[in-house]
C-alpha cells in the first residue's frame, strides 16, 4: 500500500499503512491528508490475470472511497472515476499501474450517491475491460461544540449535528493510551459513562450513516470532576448527628448542608476535616445532609446526599399492670416517643419484649416475683435513654404444700405454708355430693366440718394487689369411714365366726379383727361379712368392725364385742390295755372347764363309751382280738371342740387254745398250735437254765432247734397282732428225751460175742444197745449204771449196724440216736476181725 501524489514522487505504502492502524493519535493528521486533492491510495499485489475483471468498495468516507478490483490479463495500467449517480460525467479520476489492485479516488462529497468506474487500459490507452459499483459516502465530520464533566465517571458531549447521519459514535481516549472507548449516541448531546474520577480523556465524534462512518471531528480535552466523599452517619445522641467520610484523592475542601424532613431551613458549612457533628437537633427527626469535595480547580466534585434519623426521645408515663390471659405476663404501656420505630421493654432479670406500638407484654412471669421494667425506644438512629425504673410485684405463688389434718373426728382444719407476698388466702372446698364452700384467712389455715365417710376436694389461692395466685394443687381429704352399726357375731364351727353388720358411708373395704391374749387374727373383704377362721379354741375375743378406704386409711374408733370359741381339740397321748378286757385312755387339753366323751368304736359297728372332765378314763368289756377306733371331744357352754385326732385301738390278741411240743431230733423239736383271734405272727419259746430256743413265725406251727437233751423246758408263746401288740401265753412243761451215749465201740468176743461199749452222758440212765446184722437183730441191756454189753451168736462174715439208745421213763428208747456199721470178718468159723465202717 502505498500513497501517490498527483504528478510527484509516490511515498512509502508502509507509513500510511501504520498512519491508518494508529488511529487514536493521528486521526487528524490523516483527515487533513484526505482532504488534500494532490493524494490517492493504491495497493499494488502480485496476482495471476484473469480474463475478467471484478471491482468493489473496500471502504467510504466522508470526502473518500477505496476501491479494489481484480487484475486484468494485457492492461498496462487502471484508471478509477468517480461520477454522480446516473451521470456519464466523471467528477475525479485516479491511474494506476499494472501492478495495483487497489486504491482510493477523493474530494469527494460528503453524503452523495456515486457511481465508481475501473477501466483496463492497454500501452495505447485503449480500454480492454470496464467494470462499475454504486456507492454512498459517509456524512460530513461534525464539530464538538463542548465537552464538560458533571459526574466524576461521565463526560457530556455537545456537538453539530450533520445532515445523513443516522447516529454518531463518540471516540474516548487517554494520553497514555490506558483507555479507548467508541459508544453510538443518537443525537447531540452524548454522554460517555464508566470513566474514572478525575482524569484527563481526548474525546471527539463521528457521523455514521448506511455508507460508514465519517472521519473523526477535531478532538477536545476535558476532565472528570472529583468523586463523592463516601459519607457514614450515625447519631450520638437524640439532638446530634455526625457524619464521617475517608478523605477524597485531590479534594482541597469539603462543603455539607443539612436539613430536616419537612423544613425549608437548611444550615450549610465547608470544611477540610473529614467528620462533621450536627449539634442541637430535635429528637426522632429525620435530617438529610448532602455533601461534595471541590478540586484545586474550584470545581466541584459528586455530591452525595444521606438521610439520618436522630434518636428518639426517653419514653414517658410508663405504666404496668400485671395479666393472666393468655399467659401470665406484665402488660407495659408508655407514651409515643417522636420518631421510635421499635420499643423494648426490660426487666432486671434480663426478660424483655418488643412492639411497634404502645404496648408489649413481659412473659414469662413467675409468681412472687419482685422486678423493676425501664423502656426505651427505638429507631435507625440507635436507642434512646432507658425510661426510669418501674417497681412491680407479681401475683402471689400458690400455697404448697397443703395438708389436711382431722384431730377429732369431724373436725377438719386445712394447713398451708405462708406465701411471701400474699395479703389473705381464699380456700375453696368441694364435697362428693356437690356442697361446695369457702373459707378467707389471712393466717395459713382454714377449719370446716367434715363428717365421717365423705370425700373433699380443697384448692388455696394466695391473693395480692397483682391478683390471686396461679391455681395451686388440689387436695383431696377423705374422712375416716363410720362405724358399722348392729353387727353380729355367730360361730359356724369350732374355730370359725361368723360376723355381718350393715354397710357404711366410706368404706371401701372392712377389716374384722379378733384378738386374743395371743394373737390378732384378721378378715379383709369388701363386702359386709366376714369368717373369721383359724381362731384360737377355747379363748375369749375381742371382735370388731374397722372399716377402711385407700384414702384416708381406717376408722379405729369403732366399738368390739366379746365371744368366746369353743374348747380345744383334746390330743389323745395313751391308749394302753390295762387287762385283757379294759383300756385305759389318757390325753392332754388346755381347756378349762370343760366335760370330755370318750369313744371306743369297733368295726363291726360296737361302740363303748366312758365319760370324764379329767384327762383320762377307763373303758371296760373290751374283747380279744379286736379293732377299734378312739375318739375324744371336749364340750363347754361355747360348744363343742373339734374331735380328737382318731387313735388306733387292738386289743391284745387270743391264745391259741392248743399247743404241743414233739422233738424231732435229739436237738430239735416240733412245736403246734390252733389259730387265735386277732393274731398275725407268734413267737414259741422253749426256756430252761441251761438254754433257751425260740422262733417267730406267721404259721401255727414251727421247728425249734438248740435242744438240749435230758433237760425240762418252760413252753411259751406270745400271739402278735398286725399292729404289735402282744399276748402272754403259757402252757405245761416239756422236758427233752435223753442224750445218746457217745464213744460207741464194737469189740470182738469169744465164742463168737461181741462187746458193745459207750460213754455214758448219766449215771442214772438206762440204755438198750441193738446189733442188727443182715439176718438177725441182736438186743442187750445192762444195768443202770453200767456202760458195757455183749450180744452173742454173731455169725461172722458180715456187716452189722450198732445202735446204742437211752430209754426214756417211760421204758420206750430214744428213737433218733445215730447206727455204726461193723464189718466182722471170720478166723474160720469164728469171729475174726472188728472194722469200723462209719455212720448210716
């Protein structure tokens, strides 16, 4: 690119080229280069040629246009014209070399229709290719007229307005290049905005329209003034204001005024400090105070206006008056401060409450409490000064505990502790049939009659000047139940009584007691009898009614009665046989006084009777062998005792009306009996000073061993019943037969005898000694005394059996002493040798 004088040297493309891209600084420059007619714009570009040949507008100005077309295949040179629109007559013209494809034609006017023309010309100027394009150019360049600044980030611009311009775009910019900005404004005035405080800006203006944008207009200086002082208010006080700012960069002086809402008066001051206090205003008034900083060029900056509330004056006439409804609390009233948003009602004890009006309610508030309430009032200004203090008590607390007490019957006091704070108390009384009843006192206590068997329901209320108490605990007293009236006492067995009586107001439950020197025996039960069981027997005691209820406990004021049960069960402790046909039955009793029966019944239906007011009798005609049952009773004028545990009676059983001993054995006997009545097992008894022999059998009969021979037995025997008891019975002597001999010796004789000899257990027995052989039974007997004896005709060679027995007094020999065998040989026909072969 490069710029071409008319008929002189072209200059360098490349300067015009950076004039254009540095717009900001050399705009001026380059619209009075425009406007000189000795200068065009070319571009010269290596390019291919085209057989056709193709223009356009690159861009327009106000006084320019700038065109570029195609290269055309032979030319040697372009020429470029610019005419009116619909006329043949160009009005400037432009040449180019073959090398350029681009360039401006100028002295143009500004807002007019052209038609621009790019001719292909050979060396002989001959045109090889015509081509054309219609254009408008840009509106004329308008002139600023004024730029100033009222706000520290804006800068208002005045400038001409030019014909065909459809808008304007305002150009700003610093000398170091820091800050550049095009804004579009539709007409004049244009204000720039987004700037910074005091500084310097180069500002100019350009014409747009549908073709482009018209060279810029000579630029102007101007400056923005100087920031708003950033202002903090508050109010100290409820006649001041002070108002505070940081310091504003190049600010030599500050100027404020303020004045109050609703007034004309404004009062105005300078200063170069950066806080200001408002003295002497009027409490909760509303003030507005505006404010700017001037710059040493006495030019004033942004002003700033803030509005301030001063705060509100103390609230006055502060009444309380203590509430129950909804919840207990002190209703706080005062009268309007000027200017008070809000107000805030405070206790000592750090409660509080808020309102808008002029009214809150302090809750919670306990009872008994002693506290002083201060208000203040409220605005954007802050607080004013607390009210003075208010003194206040609450309503009294409830009395608590309460108790009820009842030291003689139907005299009923209601006791309480003294409430702090309490000028008198009310207590309100409520029977279970619906009476009801007060009582007022100023001493902690309260009497009333009450009877017997009701139910009261009391509440105490503590009242003051605040009002009465919160409702304090409910109490509930019944009275003792009354007494039961015409109440029967009757024994329904020997340790039972029956006691009824008519039901009573109250009772919930009756305890009957029965008590004696001993014990207390007690009967619960809700309804209006009661057994009492288990009693002691032949006592006297003291009965009564105590009626009860799970409130109040039970009346032990009510009257007894005396009755006394029937005598003890006797306990039977012997019942002995004194004979075979009487018994003798003893027992033990603590009764007093009283006759006892004695009865002796059997099994088959046989009862025998004795009677006694001692501890024993004798019963008679009893026989052996018999069962029986032993019952005693003891009667008084209470009655009958219970009877006596049953004792089990036999009597001793019958002797056996037979027994025979026989022996058996020289050792052992066979004893027998009949049956005896009542018997179930015996024991026979042999006895004699030089042994007994006994044995116990279930049979009438028994084998007895041990017996010693030639000796005189005492025969007994005892018959046992099932139950043990015995019966002695004896029977005649037994006397055991006599001992066999012992040392029995077989020894050969002459003339074919033998001798037969022995040891003799008494002098004084007689014995037989029999020699039996295989043919023959060979006898001999010797004199008393004697112990030797010889059988003859004994035929030898054979095997003899040798029996040596005593006889008894009778004559008759003792049948069970042992035989000996004897083999006898023969020395011919004589006896020859004696062996002894054993026993048979």
């Amino acid at each position: 690119m490069y710029i071409q004088p008319r008929h002189k040297k072209q200059k360098s493309v490349q300067s015009l080229v950076k004039r254009e891209t540095r717009i900001s600084n050399r705009e001026n420059r380059w619209q009075a280069l425009e406007q000189s007619r000795d200068w065009c714009f070319c571009l010269e570009y290596s390019h291919r040629y085209s057989s056709t040949m193709s223009v356009s507008i690159f861009t327009v100005t106000s006084k320019s246009a700038v065109l570029r077309w195609s290269r055309y295949e032979g030319a040697l040179s372009y020429r470029v014209t610019a005419s009116l629109r619909n006329s043949p007559v160009p009005v400037v013209f432009a040449s180019f070399g073959q090398n350029t494809i681009m360039g401006s034609v100028n002295s143009l006017n500004p807002n007019t229709a052209y038609t621009f023309r790019v001719k292909a010309l050979d060396s002989l100027m001959n045109v090889l290719a015509d081509t054309s394009v219609d254009r408008s150019t840009a509106p004329d360049v308008p002139a600023i007229e004024m730029a100033s600044s009222k706000e520290s980030q804006s800068i208002t611009v005045e400038f001409t307005e030019v014909s065909g311009a459809t808008s304007y775009i305002l150009r700003t910019e610093t000398n170091d290049g820091s800050f550049f900005s095009e804004i579009p404004v539709p007409t004049s005035p244009g204000t720039v905005t987004n700037l910074q405080p005091y500084t310097d800006y180069t500002l100019s203006v350009m014409s747009v329209n549908s073709a482009g944008r018209s060279q810029p207009s000579i630029s102007v200086e101007a400056k923005t003034v100087l920031p708003t002082p950033q202002f903090n208010t508050s109010s100290p006080s409820n006649s001041s204001i002070l108002v505070k700012w940081e310091p504003v960069n190049h600010a030599v002086l500050y100027s404020l005024s303020i004045i109050k809402d609703g007034s004309y008066s404004q009062s105005r001051l300078n200063t170069t400090d950066t806080q200001v206090l408002f003295p002497d205003l009027e409490a909760g008034s509303l003030y507005c105070i505006k404010g700017n900083a001037w710059s040493p060029e006495n030019i004033p900056g942004d002003d700033f206006t803030i509005c301030q509330i001063t705060r509100s004056p103390t609230p006055q006439s502060i009444a309380l008056v203590v509430t129950s409804t909804p919840d207990a609390g002190i209703v706080v009233s005062w009268d309007p401060a000027q200017g008070a948003e809000q107000y805030v009602a405070l206790t000592l004890t750090g409660q509080n409450c808020s309102s808008s009006s002029n009214s809150c309610i302090l809750t919670p508030l306990s009872c008994g409490e002693t506290n002083s309430v201060t208000v203040i009032a409220v605005n954007k200004g802050g607080n004013s000064a607390p009210s003075y203090p208010v003194q206040i008590i609450s309503f009294p607390c409830p009395p608590q505990p309460i108790w009820v007490e009842e030291v003689v019957a139907g005299n009923c006091s209601v006791m309480w502790r003294s409430v702090p704070h309490a000028e008198y108390y009310t207590t309100f009384i409520k029977s279970d049939d619906g009476i009801e009843g007060t009582c007022n006192s100023t001493e902690p206590r309260c009497q009333f009659h009450c009877s017997c068997g009701y139910s009261y329901i009391m509440s105490v209320f503590a009242h003051n000047q605040a009002g009465p108490s919160p409702p304090g605990p409910l109490v509930n007293h019944t009275t003792l139940p009354c007494c039961p009236e015409l109440t029967m006492v009757s024994a329904v067995s020997w340790e039972t009584l029956m006691i009824q009586w008519s039901p009573v107001r109250g009772a919930d439950l009756y305890e009957t007691r029965a008590v004696d020197a001993t014990e207390k025996i007690l009967c619960n039960d809700t309804a209006p009898r009661c057994a009492l069981s288990d009693l002691n027997c032949n006592s006297r005691y003291s009965v009564v009614v105590i009626p009860c209820n799970d409130v109040s406990g039970c009346n032990l004021t009510c009257s007894s009665q005396i009755h006394e049960t029937a005598p003890c069960m006797p306990e039977i402790i012997g019942v002995s046989q004194s004979n075979l046909s009487s018994v003798l039955v003893n027992w033990t009793s603590a009764n007093t006084a009283a006759n006892y029966t004695v009865r002796v019944i059997g099994t088959v239906g046989d009862m025998h009777v004795c009677h006694s007011n001692g501890t024993s009798c004798q019963v008679p005609n009893l026989p052996c062998g018999s069962v029986y049952e032993v019952i005693a009773t003891a009667s008084s004028s209470a009655g009958n005792s219970m009877p006596s545990y049953t004792t089990p009676l036999e009597t001793a059983p019958c002797c056996p009306d037979n027994l025979t001993v026989s022996q058996v054995t020289q050792a052992m006997t066979n004893v027998t009996w009949s049956d005896a009545v009542g018997a179930q097992t015996f024991i026979a008894s042999l006895s004699s000073p030089r042994g007994n022999a006994q044995c116990h059998t279930m049979e009438t009969g028994c084998v007895m061993g041990c017996i010693t021979c030639g000796t005189n037995y005492t025969v007994s025997l005892e018959a046992i019943s099932r139950t043990g008891h015995k019966a002695e019975c004896t029977y005649h002597g037994f006397s055991a037969s006599e001992c066999c001999p012992s040392g029995i010796r077989l020894y050969r004789g002459t003339n074919n005898t033998l001798r037969v000899r022995w040891r003799s257990s008494s002098p004084l027995t007689n014995y037989t000694a029999e020699v039996t052989g295989s043919n023959s039974t060979h006898v001999c007997s010797p004199q008393p005394g004697s112990s030797t004896c010889d059988v003859s005709e004994i035929v030898c060679g054979q095997v003899y059996s040798v029996v040596v027995a005593p006889l008894n007094p009778d004559g008759a020999k003792v049948p069970f002493c042992n035989s000996r065998m004897y083999s006898v040989s023969c020395v011919g026909s004589n006896v020859g040798m004696v062996l002894y072969r054993g026993r048979r």
